[in-house]
C-alpha cells in the first residue's frame, strides 16, 4: 500500500468524481499518471496536477489504484492509501480534445450556502451564455470545495458534443453537458 498526499480539497472534488455505478467499477478506482492523478464518473473528468497540492510518491507508479482509506495529515491534508488494482481505466486523454478559449471565468467560491447558490446559478448562467452548453448544477457544485475562479473553455467543433473544460490551480475539470429533450 501506497500513500498519497493532497489537500483536503482536491480529494473532494477527486472523490466526487469517482463513480459509485456497480456496473463501472473501474471507474470507483483513482488513475495515477506520471504527472498526474485523475478520476472519473463517465459524465465528468476531473485532473489535478503534481505539485503543491498532490504529492505522489515517486515509487508509485503509473496506473490504476484502488482507495483503501484516508489518514488526516494536518488541518488541511489528508493521505490517501491506495494500492493497485487489476482495472482497465478508460484512455482520458481523448476526453479532453482540444478547446477554444472564451476568455471567462467563472467564480465557484466555498462560502455560506445562501452566497454559494447563487454563485452556482450565476455559474450555470455564465457557462450557457459563453458556451451554449448546459451543465448540471451537482457538479459544479462539486468544484467549490476548491474556491477559485475556474477559467472557462469549449470544444473546438471536432470535440465531443456538450463537454467544457474549467481549469484553475493545477486542476483541469471536464463536464459533459446535459442532453438535450428531443421534441416529439
């Protein structure tokens, strides 16, 4: 078993990334890349990159690790035990096509939930209006725990329909946005 350093912070937006669907249970796991740790759920991606708030081991290698528990570091750490698990994590990388900058930001701060709400729903609305895309309100609500101006892009029109990514502090989020009714 292996232990892995983050923030308190980054291992709640990694978490509520990982998927709890029986039927996906790769994705329950953590993918640790070189320089990288990342997890997913199929409708969102989230990245965080090593450095100030992910410290990983340089004797953990690159793959996929089951979380076998967490260990509270400090006030604001935590150590995330893991070790490997036989799994086929799905190739990310062809989740994050590339994107065409709309020069926004978007405010996801941690606050009371009244200041919080509202920023979400200002969120949503910034996200539409930038990008024609919806998002659902749960995951960007799952970005707060971070507090930071998130930087806004869209697919270029060879990407997959509905994805955005959001970038801020060494962590790149990507959502799938909502589909869309079909008229009858």
């Amino acid at each position: 078993m292996k232990r892995i350093a983050m923030t308190d912070a980054i291992w709640k937006i990694l978490t509520a990334a990982r998927s709890t669907d029986k039927a996906r249970l790769a994705l329950h796991n953590i993918n640790i890349r070189p320089d990288s740790i990342e997890a997913t759920d199929g409708g969102r991606l989230i990245r965080v990159k090593r450095g100030d708030t992910v410290s990983i081991p340089e004797d953990v290698t690159p793959g996929v690790y089951r979380v076998i528990t967490l260990e509270k570091m400090g006030r604001s750490l935590v150590g995330v035990i893991v070790e490997p698990e036989d799994a086929q994590y799905p190739e990310t990388d062809r989740v994050i096509p590339e994107h065409t900058d709309v020069g926004n930001k978007v405010s996801l701060p941690k606050k009371n939930k009244k200041e919080r709400d509202m920023a979400l729903s200002r969120a949503i609305i910034d996200i539409y209006v930038a990008t024609g895309r919806t998002i659902r309100a749960g995951y960007l609500e799952d970005l707060t725990p971070l507090d930071a101006d998130w930087h806004l892009s869209k697919p270029k029109e060879s990407g997959p329909a509905g994805a955005i990514r959001m970038e801020a502090e060494g962590v790149t989020a990507v959502l799938m946005g909502m589909k869309e009714k079909k008229e009858r």
